[in-house]
C-alpha cells in the first residue's frame, strides 16, 4: 500500500462524491433539512471515512470490513438518492452526477475487496 489513504483514487473519488451530494442536497426543500439531505450527507461521508479508517487498520481483515462498511453507505445513498429524485429534490443533471460518481466507487470498491481477498488466500 501507499504511504496514506489521501493517494488512493478510490478515496478522492469518495470525496469528489461527498462534494456533489452537498451541492445536490443544498437545492432540497429546507423541510428536508433533517430528512433526506441529513441522511445523504452522512452518508456520502461515511463512504470516503470508512476507505480512510480501514486503511489505517492493523490487518487486511480490519480493512475490508471497512471497505465493506463503505459499500453499504454507497447502497444507502442509491437508496437516497432514488427516493430523492422521484421525489424531485435537486436537478436531474445533479442526481445523475452523484449517481455516476457513486456506481464508480462502488465498482472500484469491488474491485479492490477482490485484490484483498484473493491476496490472503
């Protein structure tokens, strides 16, 4: 692994998703303000802390639990993000920039718990 969690691209992706999601929920009703947009705001955070936290683990297996954790945060947001748009918070465009950005996570997160487990095997 690298020297810090800051070089992996799957972290910065994180990151760049959390940012869209700020700008999509800052569009939502301020009735949704401790629905919705708390929910996946935290949840968008959660993704890019989990990848860091599990990186700074002691074993392999600490660190795909938290790759595992972060995965389920990405369905959580899939999740909000639908309810959200069939409800018509934000803008389509917004939506489908989060909704992209979260797939990419998503598959590079698969991809790198593959590399991790076939690596212990």
């Amino acid at each position: 692994m690298g020297t810090s969690y800051k070089q992996l691209v799957v972290w910065q992706r994180a990151v760049e998703l959390s940012l869209a999601i700020y700008q999509l929920t800052s569009t939502f009703p301020k009735s949704e303000q401790f629905g919705l947009t708390n929910q996946l705001r935290r949840a968008s955070v959660s993704v890019a802390s989990n990848i860091a936290e599990g990186y700074g683990r002691s074993t392999t297996g600490e660190y795909l639990l938290f790759l595992g954790h972060a995965r389920g945060s990405i369905f959580e947001l899939h999740t909000q993000l639908v309810i959200s748009s069939a409800l018509q918070f934000g803008s389509e465009e917004s939506h489908a920039v989060a909704m992209n950005l979260s797939d990419e996570v998503s598959r590079m997160l698969v991809a790198i718990m593959e590399k991790l487990r076939k690596s212990r095997k």
